[in-house]
C-alpha cells in the first residue's frame, strides 16, 4: 500500500470528489496490476468467507484447551430475551464477535481482519449491518475497502502485530478499521471516517497482549466483543458531531511509540498480566497433564 497517513487518502478523495474507498481499491489495482473486477472480486471472496464462519459457527465446538466454545449460542439466546439494556444491534455483534472468536479458537476456517486474535470485530459489525439495515453487499464490501486502507496505514506507521505492538495493535486496530467502515456504511464523510478511528483507537491505547497458556482464546474473544461495541460507539459519537481533538493520523503514531515502550513479557509472550494469574498457571498445569 502507498499511503503512509489515512489524511493522505482523504485529501486524495476530496481533491477528486470520491469516496474513500474508491481510492483504496484503485490503489490495490496499480500495486497487484489488476482490474477493478479483479480487485473487488477478492474483496469479495474475503467478505463471503466471513458470512461463511459466522453462518457455520456450531456451539458443540470446545477448544483443544477448553477455554473456549458455546458461548456465542449463550449470546445468541441472550439477544432473544426482553428487556435487556442494549438494543438488537449492539446485542448482535457481541454474539458475532464471540462466535467468530471462538471459531478461530476451534480451528474452523476465518478471515484475519487484520490479525487472527482480531478476527470477530470487523465481521460482527459488517455482518450485522447487512442483516439489520439491509443495505446491500456491494455496499458492504466497499465498507471492507476502507476498513483495509485503514489498517494498511496502521500497519505501516505502528503495527497490527500483537508481539510488536500489544492488544491495542490487533484489537485495536480491528475496532478502528470497522469504525471507519460503519461510519462510511452510515453516510459518514471521508474526514468523519478520519474522526471515527481515532475516537476507537484512542480508546484501545496501552492495551497489553497478556494471553493464558500463551493460547489466542483468554481474554482474546471477550476482548473482540469489546472491540467491536467500541466501534460502533465511536462511529456514533461522530454521526452525531462529535469530532476528535486529536487527529487519526496521530493517534496511529501514538499507538506505534507506545507499543515500543511495552516491555517484552506484555506483548504476547505470556509473561505477565492476565497471563501468569493462579488461574492460568492452572490451566498450564491441566493442559501439561
């Protein structure tokens, strides 16, 4: 990708009067040599596989460790009840999230968006935007266009690696990607996309990659729901005119300069935090039994 600041592409829009993910797709066409067709038909093929993980998730699946499986189903019962204090949307992307989180912890087939431990929070918010508002596919894989451009910035001025960057370098620049994507599903302006990503990644700044037995399941999956409900939050803070007192090109930096500061054992090592709690050093003892 041949951007370095999400500000690069939005002035590249504005300057030709076109929407933000116009600009990325005609990026990745000159950079693989392809045509348009070509290009979107992967895009396509990418947002297809994850329509296929959500629509196969099967609550029986327990993880090799069994730390994880069944409670996407809790989650999808859950949304069922009345009165409960958050709305059908939000409600059904936590069940998404945990159910493709789980899947990736079950070994069945998923998109990592940008990173494996991220998987469910583009695809819980996508997914469910289609079901509710149903606004098209097209629409929606031209949403996974801006969240790529979003996250091939991030990927080149930090990271999106949780050994490089911690958590806030895979949750969260999943949750800034998907904020900019339903920001520009909502009708946001190329700059209020902008607003969304930083109002998400601000959120998820300092976030340490501690996983238990060293396993991409606790807190990982719960920490995708959080995720997920972040970006749809943010993008509701700038459809309603909130914008963000720091630009996103800066959040990202910041983002990059912390995880540099993180010490080793709180980037997936498993050295510290969640991941050497009595509790985890017993699932290590149950898993060497």
């Amino acid at each position: 990708m041949s951007f370095g600041k999400l500000s690069e592409i939005t002035k590249i829009a504005e300057k030709k009067g076109c929407p933000f993910w116009q600009i990325i797709i005609e990026d990745d066409m000159k950079e693989r040599n392809v045509s348009f067709a070509e290009s979107f038909g992967t895009m396509e093929k990418m947002f297809r596989a994850m329509k296929d993980a959500d629509l196969s998730y099967d609550a029986s699946l327990r993880s090799a460790s069994g730390l994880s499986g069944g409670d996407g189903a809790k989650l999808e019962a859950f949304r069922k009840q009345p009165n409960r204090l958050v709305g059908d949307f939000i409600t059904e992307v936590m069940e998404k999230a945990v159910k493709m989180g789980e899947s990736n912890a079950c070994m069945k087939r998923i998109v990592a968006a940008p990173t494996a431990g991220s998987c469910g929070i583009i695809p819980a918010v996508i997914l469910t935007y289609l079901e509710q508002k149903e606004c098209g596919e097209e629409k929606i894989i031209q949403a996974l266009y801006v969240a790529a451009g979003i996250g091939g910035v991030i990927a080149s001025a930090a990271s999106i690696s949780g050994a490089e960057g911690g958590c806030q370098a895979e949750i969260g620049s999943a949750s800034a990607m998907a904020a900019g994507a339903i920001t520009f599903l909502e009708g946001g302006t190329n700059w209020q996309i902008l607003d969304a990503v930083a109002l998400s990644l601000k959120n998820m700044l300092g976030l340490t990659c501690d996983p238990v037995a060293g396993l991409v399941e606790v807190p990982c999956i719960k920490r995708n729901v959080c995720g997920a409900v972040n970006a749809v939050v943010s993008s509701q803070m700038v459809m309603a005119g909130i914008k963000s007192a720091v630009p996103a090109d800066e959040v990202i930096e910041s983002m990059g300069r912390i995880g540099k500061l993180l010490p080793s054992c709180l980037k997936e090592t498993s050295g510290e935090g969640l991941a050497v709690t009595p509790t985890a050093a017993a699932v290590m003892e149950k898993m060497k039994g």
